[in-house]
C-alpha cells in the first residue's frame, strides 16, 4: 500500500482535484467511473488531509481497460 495525496490520485484517475475532494468529503470510500476507492484520513477531524492507495487505483483502471 502507498498512499497518495489527493492530487495525484485525481491526476491518476483523470479528474479533477476538486471534483474528487467533494466526492470524498465525509466519506469513508469515493466512488468513479463505478468503482470505489477508500479514503484514509490523516486525522479524525472532518477537515483533515485525505489519502488513497496508488496500487488499488493503479489496479482499478488496469482493470477498466481489460474490461
């Protein structure tokens, strides 16, 4: 597992910044393109920095071009 900032998973998955900062907020998982990724927070508060795993959405769209 590598967890990655916001930005870089959205560059990873071909969205924009804000638009998976919104899906994400007070969520545990965000879902695109019909799958979901969780979201691990850094802190407890609902304003901390949230993180995602670059290999489950590096397999995920290895995944979606297999499909």
């Amino acid at each position: 597992m590598r967890l990655i900032r916001l930005n870089e998973a959205a560059r990873m998955l071909g969205v924009d910044g804000d638009t998976l900062r919104r899906r994400a907020r007070n969520r545990d998982y965000v879902e695109i393109y019909g799958l979901r990724f969780r979201v691990y927070r850094m802190d407890p508060r609902p304003d901390a920095e949230r993180r995602f795993d670059a290999d489950e959405i590096r397999a995920a769209l290895e995944q979606l071009k297999q499909a």
